[in-house]
C-alpha cells in the first residue's frame, strides 16, 4: 500500500474533501502514477453533483500528469516517465481495433462508473475500500492507479500544469476540429462557448487555417481571450441575431459549428446558421435532450454528430498536442489558473463559478 491524499466525496450536496487514503499496488500492465498536476474538468463538477450516494464515497479526477513510480509485472511504461492520464478503453473492442476509442464498447462502464467498492478498488479509506477508478484513474489524489490504455507517455517532459489539460478539455476541443469536423482552409468555424472546450476548439480551427473562425460567449473577458487565441471575430448572444451576425462574419454562415453548451437553444441558433451541408458537432455535457428542426436539417442536408474526447486516439493525439504546446502553438498557459493541492476547495469553487476557466492543481514536495 502507498499512502496518499486525495479529494473524496464523502455525502451528497457537498463538496470533496481531502482525507487521508492508500493506494493498492499495481498489478498486471497498471502503473502507479505520482501525480504532479490535475485538471478540473466540468465533467467533474457535473457528475459529482448527481452522483448516487449509494456510490460513495468517490474519488473524481481525469486530467491526471504525473511520473511513473512503480509498475505491474506486465507494464510497459519504465519507471520514472512522465505520463499524461486520459479516458480508459478496453482495447478489443470493434471500436477500439479501428482506432476509436473514445466509442469503446465498454466506456461507460471504464470511465463513468468509478469502478467497484470490493477488494479490485484501487483506493481505501481506513483500510475500506471506495471507488477510486473514475476514467481509469481517479486523479485527485497525490498518487493513482492507471491502465495502459489511459496511460500516455510523453518523450519529452512539459510543465505538468499545461499537459494536465490535453488529458481531455484541450483534446476535446481541437480533436472536435482536427479529427471529427476535419476542418481546413476552407471553413468557417463558430464555437458556441468559450471555456475550455471552447477555447482549445478555437485555436484547432486556427491551427488548421480555417478561413474564419468566430466564438460565441456572453462573458466578455472570455470573448477577448478567444480573439487572442485566433477567433477572427466574436459575438456577445445577447445582442441581437446570434445567426444573422454569423451569416455577415462568415459571408453566408458556417461550415461547421461546436456546440459546448448542449443547451438546446443554443443548439437550435447553431443549426439555423449553418450554411447547407455544414456540421454541428456536439460536445458539451448539459441537456440529455433537445428538440430539433428535422425539416431544416434536411432542407440544408445538414449533419449532426456527437464527439467524444475530440475523435482522438490519446496514444497519437496527446503527444502530438504536447508538441504543439512546447512550440507555443497551443498557448494553455492563457487558459490554466494554479492552485495548490491543498487548496482544492478553492480550485473547485472556481471551477463550479466558471472563474476560472480551467483550474489545475499542482502538488507541492
């Protein structure tokens, strides 16, 4: 056992809280990760505020970077790495074998269920076992235990605090571009919502020289940060019509538009401004359903498909977004805010406020 601290939901309607846990050994091809940095993910804040008590205590976390300290016998990352933590796959899948694992068959049983409170679980509290297995890794902890299919080794080192990020809102976010809208020099891009998801959508379609790329974002602080990032314009929505200012911005409306709100009027805006043939992607976490304009979608032959971590596959993709942001093309330093572990309320009051727009945790030693 390796003792650690991590944040636990111990009850419902509160907040986690750190306590005082350990850590299983790995076993079979798990690394036991040192933990040095950890995104806050809306995803987090989201399903911890209807997580069942029947399910806690809980350990949340999946914007995990940290260094390999100890290795299952049939582990293929070397002691001392530094890995990025991502979503969990099963690797056998139809999915999977075809490169797409964030469609895993098993998925939601991987990365949503936190795994089991028995003996298998990979934290206890006082010598009990809880669920410690959110995405594969549970990483609000100082040390975590990680599968090789979520487990990402970087050949060079990065600042822990901008790699904890690609885990998932930056490999979202430009995935959604790069991978499943397959943007270029042609498209016009607008990305409804400028959080972290957004933002990093943003810069993808600048990264793929979109022809025009426009964010859309009530906060105005935010919509200047986006400018700064690459959006060729911005639009405040509630001043006037969201479609008529993007039909003006693009000359006849987007090829593509990013939904991160899954707000369903915000998504009706979305499909009212595509030109014909364009593309709604869907990534944010928000409203299980809403209504859609069937007839319009087929009078403009649009399309419209959910994209899970960005279409990427984290073994290809994470690495290849370390580069870029060692080359300052992805310029997270403008989107991260450090707090300490030990502040790990705070870090999460920022989180669930929207203050801050992507809150990491760094360890201290």
């Amino acid at each position: 056992m390796t003792n650690a601290r991590a944040a636990v939901l111990l009850t419902e309607e509160s907040e986690p809280q750190l306590v005082d846990v350990e850590v299983r050994a790995p076993v079979d091809a798990e690394v036991l990760v040192r933990v040095d940095a950890v995104g806050i993910c809306h995803t987090d804040v989201s399903v911890a505020a209807r997580w069942p008590a029947r399910k806690l205590p809980m350990v949340f976390g999946h914007e995990g970077v940290g260094t390999v300290v100890e290795t299952g016998p049939q582990a293929r990352v070397e002691i001392g790495r530094q890995v990025v933590l991502t979503f969990a796959s099963c690797g056998r899948c139809p999915n999977c074998a075809a490169a797409r694992p964030a469609y895993c068959d098993h998925a939601t049983t991987l990365n949503m269920r936190g795994d089991r409170a028995d003996d298998t679980s990979a934290l206890r509290l006082g010598g009990i076992p809880l669920r410690g297995g959110f995405f594969g890794q549970s990483s609000f902890a100082t040390h975590v235990l990680a599968g090789p299919s979520n487990t990402v080794p970087l050949a060079e080192p990065l600042d822990p605090a901008l790699a904890a990020p690609l885990a998932c809102s930056v490999q979202t976010g430009v995935g959604t571009v790069l991978n499943a809208a397959s943007a270029g020099v042609d498209d016009a891009v607008v990305v409804f919502g400028a959080g972290g998801v957004g933002l990093s959508a943003v810069m993808g379609a600048r990264i793929a020289g979109c022809r025009a790329i426009v964010a859309v974002d009530p906060n105005g602080e935010r919509r200047s940060l986006a400018m700064e990032l690459g959006a060729t314009a911005v639009i405040d929505p509630t001043d006037g019509d969201v479609a008529a200012h993007l039909a003006d911005l693009t000359g006849g409306g987007p090829t593509v538009a990013v939904d991160t709100t899954a707000l369903p009027a915000v998504i009706a805006t979305a499909l009212a401004a595509l030109r014909s043939c364009g593309t709604l992607a869907l990534v944010g976490l928000g409203a299980l359903t809403a209504e859609l304009p069937v007839g319009l979608i087929m009078a403009k032959g649009l399309r419209v498909r959910g994209v899970i971590e960005g279409d990427s596959d984290p073994h290809a993709f994470i690495p290849y977004l370390a580069e870029l942001t060692r080359r300052g093309e992805l310029p997270l330093e403008k989107l991260v805010t450090r707090f300490a572990f030990d502040d790990f309320g705070a870090a999460w009051a920022a989180a669930v406020s929207g203050t801050a727009i992507k809150p990491v945790l760094t360890m201290t030693r």
